[in-house]
C-alpha cells in the first residue's frame, strides 16, 4: 500500500534547510526509497514549511528512514528548525490522479 510522510516544522534558515536537502538527494543517489516530495510554504506564516514524501509502502518507507544518511539528515534537519519536525505518517487509502 502506497505511504506518504508528512513532514511540519518551522525553521528560519530556509535556504540551509534546502542545501541540506540537495545534500542529503546526492548522498543517496541511488539508495533513496522515496517516490516523489514536495515542500510546501506556509503562505501566512513565513517559518513554517511542510514536506510531503511519497513511498511504494510503510516497510520501504521505514527502511529509507535507516539508511545512515537518512539519520544524519535527521539530526542535521532538527538543528535548523525552530520548532519541529513533526510526522504525519499516512496509508494511501484513495489516489486520483489529476
């Protein structure tokens, strides 16, 4: 079943937060479990940002989250953030594409 991974925090260091995701894209060049992410900015609150993560299942998702790098980007994310990350961790129940 497919899984997506809501990812909500706040940070004030945005241009960081995406060097640090570009890093982490490169460093897992041909290891990475995710489908798809977006990132979404709050338009009414400039610090607070959502990630969205797609993944073929809940297991690849959970085995994306132990590659080394993955916790690495982890620990390196909460130091920028001002508040957060928080997890939303949702089963695909309905899809349609547009």
């Amino acid at each position: 079943m497919q899984f997506v991974q809501l990812i909500d925090y706040e940070t004030d260091r945005p241009d960081e937060m995406d060097r640090l995701m570009d890093q982490w894209a490169q460093a897992t060049e041909g290891t990475r479990i995710p489908t798809s992410a977006m990132v979404g900015h709050d338009r009414d609150n400039p610090k607070h940002y959502v990630e969205i993560v797609e993944f073929p299942s809940y297991e690849e998702a959970m085995r994306n989250n132990d590659l080394p790098e993955t916790q690495q980007f982890a620990d390196r994310m909460r130091a920028l953030c001002t508040r957060g990350p928080s997890f939303v961790n949702l089963n695909v129940e309905r899809h349609t594409p547009a």
